[in-house]
C-alpha cells in the first residue's frame, strides 16, 4: 500500500519550499501543552463535493466502498508513523446523482458516519432541499456539520455549530466551518429566506479571535465552501479560500480545507494553476499568507493526504497528495480504447458495500415512479431537434433560465437525447432525455458581449449537436448573422448586463461554443441539468406542450 500510494514527497519538496516552508501555529507557551523541541505528526485527510456519489460509477470509478478501504489503509500507515489523523469534508454532500436526490442523501450522511469523518463544511448545495432535511442529515451525520458565518434573521443568532475542537497526539485542533455567501444567490428563497449569510472572511476573524481567548488550539484549521480562485479572482462568484487566507492576520489560520469550485488545487508557482495535472501526478496545494490551501477536486475521486509535523508552535507540511480512488484512463489495446486503473485498483469495503447496496436498488426503484404528466409529446427526436426548435428543447432551456434566475437560455440540441412521450413522466424517463450529468452555468454579459456569443452558437449548423435551442429570446438569422435580437421581448440593449445559461459541456468549449469558463461572469451553479429538468416538471406538472410550442421567435433565412 505505501509504495503503491508513494507520496512524491521528493518531487514536491522544492516547490512546498518555494511557496512558503511552514507555517506559524501561534503561541509557543507551555500553556499549549506540547513539550519543547519534541516533534509531533499530524495526517489530515480530505475529500469535498461528494454530490450524491456514495456509489461507484459505471466504468468502477470512486464510490465510498472503496473510498472507506483507502482511509482505513490510511489511517493504519499513519498510525504506525506515530502519527494521527483527522478527516474533514469541504462540503456540498448534496445533489449530484437521482439515487441520492430521491433518498435526501441519506446513504451519503450514513456511509460518510462509518468512514469515520470527524467535521465538514456545510455547502451551499445542503440547502437545496428545506431546512427540516438538512436537519434530518445532521441526525444521519455522527459528526459536526459546521458554519460560522450562517445566522438566524429572526434572532440574530447563528443558526449552526460555529466551530469543533479536537485533540489528536495531544494536540488541541481548531476546526472552523465557512460557507460562502453566494448561497443566498442562488438558493432557493423558498428554503434559505430566513438565513443571513454574512462575510465568511469576518465572522472567521472574529470566530478565531474567540478561540485564541478561550480555547488556545495549537492548530487552526478552516474547512470552508468557498472555492479557490488562484490569486484571490474570483470574477462574480464571492471571495473564496485565497481572500480568506489573505484576511486574516499571518499565523491565525495555519490550513484550509476548502470545497465548491471543484478542482484539484495543485500549483506550479505563486497563484499559479498547475494546469497539466493529472491523476496521480504530484500536487503541492497553494499557500497564501501563512495558510496551507487544500482541495480534492469533487466526487471523491481523490482523497487528499496531508502530513504535516509540529515543533515549538510551528506546523511544517512534509508531503501532500492526492491520491486517485479507483480512477482510470483510456489506453489502446490491440486497436481497441481500453478503460484502466491510473494506480492498482483498490477493493471496496465489503460492510460499506453491502450497508449502501439496498440504498442503490431503492434509488433505481424511485426512478420509475412518475413526477409529472403531459397532455402530448415533447419532442427530442434527433433528426427533429437537430433542425428546428421543439417543445421540449425550449422546456429544457426555460428550466435552466428559471433555475439560475437567468435572463435566456441556450441549449445544445445534442445534449437532448430523446423524447418524452404523452401521459406520465418518471424520473427515468428525464434521465434518458439527459443522460450525460453536465450542470447548468450561467454566465452574466453585456449585450454587445452577448451579440458575439450569439453570432457564433446561434449560426451553428443544422444536422449537429452544436444546433441550439433557446428561451427567453428571439432573432433572426441570416447570412451567417444574428440580428434583430430581443431579450424578454425588449431588443437588445450593447451596454445592459445579461444573464444566460447553458450547459457545462458547452461553457468548456464543446460543440465550438465559445469558452466561457475563464469569463469573470461563469458561475457553474453545480446542479445537474437532469434534476434541474426533473424539478421543473414536478413544479409545473400537468405540463401543456403548446405552452413551450415554438412561435417563431428563432428565425433562420
């Protein structure tokens, strides 16, 4: 296990150095505890943005089974070190997959309890449901879910555990839970009115200024959902884990365990994206004044390893790693696409597997049970919906736009995959129309911005995947031009800020959209467009397809 899992300690000894060295834990006093010029070992384990995945998935990738055998792998080699470990989850168990989403994550909370996870962040995704099942999860948790920077309005009082001390090899650790404050943008007002989600960034300073009075940790640690936004940019989306570290004064916050922009952090330079990284490369997280920045991508598929030692008030990283949980790659056998393990496969936890097993067939059993009607068929038929405007394309597109509070909507017609004939809708019938898992973004644009954009996706071809289907708009276009561009029925105005959506896929780049992750107004919202499709049907069910028949505002000459 250990050289299977070889930590590249060496290969990332450099650059650990060049970021920073180490960083200061705060008082050298004896009233800390530890002994002078003794070194004490210390493993944090880390995953975020689990999003329903306690399941392997088709190809035999992550899955909490075996997610559970490499912690306790983990946990064991740490053990024999003479060190002791503390796992932490950066949030966003939530929405992801229906098997979860029909069962209110209850697999998910329940499987992370026989991990062994000692805190977590609470995400902006653990509001997508109303507050008594978040309530319900945190009975399924045997652990603190925390936020100290999410209030009560009525009385002013936070509304969640703030912070959880722990001691690990007679070290008093502070773990201080964050939430970002664009959960109030784009959560739904039905659940989230009666909370007031203040500047994580102060509440931590003041939360911390606490601790240092009463508690005196040797170590602080922030298990925040905040994103990473390398050199604090963070475009439209709030501050994330780098304005954080920045906030606070040197040495207050020794690491982050951060969640919610869903990306492996590992970094080549200063505020600067390893952007080369694959599974089982060498990562070195970032550091911003003082402070350790850690994330594992999304899924759990990785957990993050970090060794750290302390000595007279001073937290050293050793090694970091993020180690793949049954990740694979495609090679060529014999002519043939091959998928296999990046690293040796690693066996599923037989209790867990079983434990979660019936969770998965209740799931699927839930996918056949009807969600709404129609009074006829909304069509996705290819050779339709690959040519013209359907009813169902502009469903799909007006979901989304309601979704993110949008303006209009565009939707790739080959991301519509089937038809839903009339009568009774279940969920399985969504999951055929939109198999692929891409999550709705939005991304907010002047119009002459979004002229541009337009005059490339809406001239897109017929007969392809990249042909577009729209809401909330209406042109015209003509020779390899849009024009007459209304929004909401108004014409377009250059210097007015638009908000549209479309899906990840095409936000990336696909279909020869252009790119729009790296625009400073691209928010991936996080929710799948399935559930987001599902969620739109059950709320407006009984659904009258002439109500989405197209009227000829999209017109090709």
């Amino acid at each position: 296990m250990k050289e299977r899992l070889c930590l590249k300690a060496a290969v990332s000894a450099a650059l650990i150095a060049s970021l920073a060295g180490c960083a200061n834990s705060g008082s050298e006093t004896q009233e800390q505890g530890w002994a002078p010029d003794t070194t004490y070992k210390l493993t944090i384990l880390h995953t975020n943005d689990h999003h329903g995945r306690f399941w392997h998935n088709r190809y035999g990738e992550y899955g909490m089974a075996a997610r559970k055998t490499l912690i306790d792998d983990l946990r064991a080699e740490a053990k024999a070190e003479g060190s002791d470990v503390l796992l932490l989850s950066g949030g966003d168990i939530n929405t992801g997959v229906p098997e979860s989403d029909l069962l209110q994550a209850e697999p998910d909370f329940k499987g992370m309890t026989q991990i062994g996870y000692d805190a977590m962040a609470i995400g902006n995704h653990e509001f997508d449901n109303p507050l008594s099942v978040l309530e319900q999860q945190m009975q399924w948790a045997d652990f603190p879910m925390l936020s100290a920077n999410i209030y009560d309005k009525e009385t002013g009082e936070r509304k969640y555990q703030a912070y959880e001390m722990f001691e690990r090899n007679g070290l008093k650790i502070a773990v201080v839970g964050l939430t970002t404050e664009d959960t109030a943008k784009i959560g739904n007002p039905e659940y989230i009115g009666s909370l007031d989600f203040r500047d994580p960034k102060a509440e931590a300073k003041k939360v911390i200024a606490k601790l240092k009075e009463t508690e005196k940790p040797d170590i602080i640690i922030a298990a925040t959902h905040m994103g990473h936004y390398a050199d604090g940019k963070s475009g439209v989306n709030a501050p994330g884990d780098v304005a954080l570290a920045r906030y606070m004064d040197e040495g207050d916050l020794d690491l982050i365990i951060g969640g919610h922009s869903q990306e492996p952090v590992c970094m080549e330079g200063p505020n600067m994206y390893n952007k080369s990284f694959e599974p089982g490369d060498a990562c070195t997280p970032d550091q911003q004044n003082g402070a350790w920045i850690m994330q594992a991508h999304e899924w759990g598929k990785y957990v993050g390893k970090a060794e750290f030692e302390f000595q007279n008030g001073d937290l050293s990283l050793v090694s970091y790693d993020l180690i793949p949980v049954n990740l694979k790659k495609k090679i060529k056998v014999d002519g043939e696409k091959k998928r296999v393990f990046i690293q040796d496969e690693i066996e599923k936890d037989q209790a867990l597997y079983d434990f979660l097993k019936p969770y998965q067939d209740k799931g699927q059993e839930k996918l056949s049970v009807k969600i709404a009607e129609s009074n006829g068929k909304l069509v996705g038929d290819r050779n339709i919906v690959r040519f013209q405007q359907t009813n169902l394309g502009r469903l799909i597109a007006t979901a989304h736009m309601e979704r993110a509070k949008a303006d209009f909507a565009v939707m790739n017609s080959g991301g519509v995959r089937d038809s839903i004939i009339a009568g009774d809708i279940t969920y399985k019938d969504v999951l055929k129309v939109q198999p692929f898992g891409n999550m709705v973004t939005y991304t907010d644009m002047s119009g002459k911005e979004v002229m541009d954009y337009l005059n490339v996706v809406g001239t897109k071809p017929v007969d392809s995947g990249a042909y577009a289907q729209f809401a909330g708009l209406s042109m015209v276009v003509e020779d390899g031009k849009v024009h007459d561009v209304k929004i909401g029925g108004e014409p377009i105005d250059m210097d007015k800020t638009y908000r549209f959506t479309v899906p990840s896929f095409n936000a990336a780049g696909g279909d020869g959209y252009p790119k729009l992750t790296n625009h400073p107004g691209n928010v991936n919202t996080g929710f799948v467009d399935a559930e987001v499709l599902k969620d739109y049907l059950e709320d407006n069910s009984p659904i009258d397809v002439n109500d989405y028949a197209p009227q000829g505002e999209i017109v090709y000459k």
